[in-house]
C-alpha cells in the first residue's frame, strides 16, 4: 500500500488532504471494511506524521467510516446492504435532476467525445474483447456524471452527487464487468438525450441507468 509522499508544509490542510486520501482508498476498496488499521502502518503508507493522520483519523471515525478497536487499533466500518440502497435512492433522485437541468448548459464537444469513447467500447465489447483497463472506463463513467452534474447550474447539487458516487464507487465495472457493456449503453443513451436537448427523456435515462445499477448490485450482494 505505497502511496505518494506529501507536503508537510501546512498541518491542517495536509489533515484534510490524508482524510481525502484515505476515504478515498475506504470507498475504492482498497481499505476493505473490516481491515484494522493502525497509525503506524498509515504514516508509513501515506509517508506523513502522527499528527494530521491522527487529524484525518478522526474524521473518519466522526464520520462513521471508522470505528475504534481499543485503544490503538481502528478498523474500516463495513458499508451495509441498506446504506448502499440509501445512497442509490438520494442519486436517483437528484441524478436525473441534474440530467434535466444541463440541457442548453453541458459542453456538448466534451459529451460527444465521451459518447464516441463509449461507441468504441461498446464495440469492442460485442465483438468480445475484454477491458483491459476498467480504471480507464470507470474514469469515463465518472467524467460523464461529473459532467452533467456540474453543467446542471447548481454547484451544491454537483458536489452532493460527486460525493454520493464516490460512496458506491466500491461497485464499479471492475468488479461487475459483466455489466460494462450495458452500462456504456446506458450512457450513449443518457448522452444522446442530452445532445438531442430533451431534457425529459435525458431524466428517464438517467432513472433507468440507476434502477439498473441498483438490481445489479442487488442481485451481486445476493451471492457473497
């Protein structure tokens, strides 16, 4: 778990940036739940002192993605069936708002270039080639939402959608690859609504591609 060294230079926002770090590494998986962790092998992995990690420990832990073992161990909350579902029903509402309100506002080149991207996976995929980089296709599925979140006028709304996707990104193509192809589909169609400038039937695509990441994930928690 080698991570990049950082600046030591500024205490408190070097706490925020190893909390960032580390709840990012909490909701990719690369901190599974249940893991217990203790500051001596972060500050190791992280390469910063005991004090802003000990900051940024403390902020998970307020914020309910650690919990504490005693007095020197802490181990990564386990995200629940139910909170996972939360999360999806607080996106499919707001998702397909954002979808709505882009409509006249999204950067039309950068969507086209991403749907061409998508076309070119999809292709690949039926003519049976496997990704061979899920990292690249998660940050185009990322790039996509990101997009029409934030050309939806209200930066709030961006924000709470970036962070929401964040907390299932565990759930990426990576570890359902056998959805990958559906889900560029899915999003062609949310990009072409956009395109089109139908902001009802953008909302309805946006719907219909979290109902579906919901069931997927369903009936994936239903065989572990």
């Amino acid at each position: 778990m080698n991570e990049p060294a950082l600046d030591e230079a500024a205490p408190r926002r070097l706490a925020h940036e190893v909390h960032r770090r580390l709840e990012d590494m909490i909701f990719s998986g690369r901190l599974r739940g249940g893991e217990v962790l203790t500051e001596r092998r972060l500050a190791d992995a992280l390469e910063v002192s005991r004090t802003p990690l000990r900051d940024a420990l403390l902020m998970l832990e307020s914020e309910g993605l650690l919990k504490r073992r005693g007095t020197r161990y802490l181990e990564v909350r386990q995200m629940t069936v139910p909170e996972f579902m939360q999360v999806l029903n607080i996106r499919r509402l707001l998702e397909p708002e954002a979808a709505r309100l882009c409509i006249g506002r999204a950067d039309l080149a950068r969507l086209r270039e991403l749907r061409e991207r998508l076309e070119e996976l999809v292709a690949d995929g039926a003519g049976g080639h496997h990704d061979e980089d899920p990292e690249a296709s998660a940050a185009i599925d990322a790039a996509m939402h990101d997009e029409i979140a934030a050309a939806s006028g209200n930066p709030l709304m961006a924000n709470m959608i970036r962070d929401l996707r964040r907390r299932t990104r565990i759930f990426d193509l990576g570890r359902m690859p056998d959805r990958a192809v559906a889900v560029y589909r899915e999003h062609i169609e949310i990009i072409a609504a956009v395109e089109k400038g139908d902001a009802d039937e953008a909302a309805g695509a946006m719907v219909r591609h979290i109902d579906n990441v919901k069931a997927c994930i369903i009936r994936h928690l239903s065989t572990i």
